[in-house]
C-alpha cells in the first residue's frame, strides 16, 4: 500500500484551477467588450438655437398659405429643416405632396434653392397645407441631421383667423 497516494496526486488540483482561470478571463474579457459595446455612445448632435416667425397670408382661392421665416439664431441646413402638420403640407403653388412632412429644400426647390444650403436669418419660406380652411391647424418645424438621427421640434405654430 503506497503511503500518501490520494494525497500525493497534485493533477486534479492543476485542472480546477486553469479551469477557473479560464473562466476568469472570459468572463473579464467578455465585461471589457461589452463595455465598449454598450457603455460608449457617439455625442449626439444637438439641436440648433433658432427662433422661427409665422404668418398666415390669406388667399382669395380658398387656399391660404403660410409664410415662415428664419428669425433668429444659428444657421441650419435647408435638408435638415422639415415642415409638416396634420393636414399636410403642399408647395405654395399647390403642388400637393403624399409626404406628411417636406424638407425646406423640397418646397424652396422651384425659387433655387441649393441643396444642402444654410438657412440664415432673414430667409423665408411659402408653403400651403393640404387643407382649404387653415384654422386652427398646427404647423411643425422639426430638426433632423439625418434620416436615422433623433429629431427635435424646433417651432409649433398653431394658425389663427
């Protein structure tokens, strides 16, 4: 009978132990990935600081338009800037659009603008919606960077009589 023989055995005791090592180290590796997965975030763009007037121009067809204009604040690019309300937004010569929102660009195309082009104070904007009777409709400028970006309402304007 050998003396010492369960004891002696160091082999078992080397295996449990580089198999906690190695579950140590996959599972640090494992925090670590997802630290940098979850835990980083790009900065968002934010919103710019712009201040927008409204006025309603009454028409003698029925179809009354809305002017806004660029009051004060930041520039903006024109395909960042989107026009909607829940009636619907159509060019001011009536061209209609199956879109619920047009980008600035969009409906400034006809009178020239540029693609892309920065939104200054001063410049304007004629639009119509698709309703004829313009009461009490709610028109939104939203703020978008890029298609798959955050939006944000930059000005509500609800009009009136």
């Amino acid at each position: 009978m050998q003396v010492g023989g369960v004891l002696g055995d160091e082999t078992a005791v080397s295996t449990v132990i580089s198999v906690v090592l190695m579950v140590a180290i996959t599972v640090t590796l494992a925090a670590v990935v997802g630290a940098f997965v979850f835990g980083f975030e790009e900065p968002r763009e934010s919103a710019p600081q712009v201040e927008f007037e409204f006025e309603k121009i009454d028409q003698p067809s029925g179809h009354d338009e809305v002017v806004v204009t660029h009051a004060n604040g930041e520039t903006v690019q024109n395909t960042n800037l989107y026009i909607t309300s829940d009636e619907g937004i159509r060019d001011a010569d009536g061209s209609p659009s199956s879109d619920s929102r047009l980008s600035w660009f969009r409906l400034a195309e006809d009178d020239g603008a540029e693609r892309g082009a920065a939104l200054r104070v001063e410049d304007s904007l004629r639009f119509e919606t698709k309703a004829a009777d313009i009461e009490n409709v709610e028109v939104r400028l939203i703020w978008q960077p890029s298609p798959d970006a955050p939006s944000a309402i930059l000005a509500r304007w609800i009009t009136r009589g």
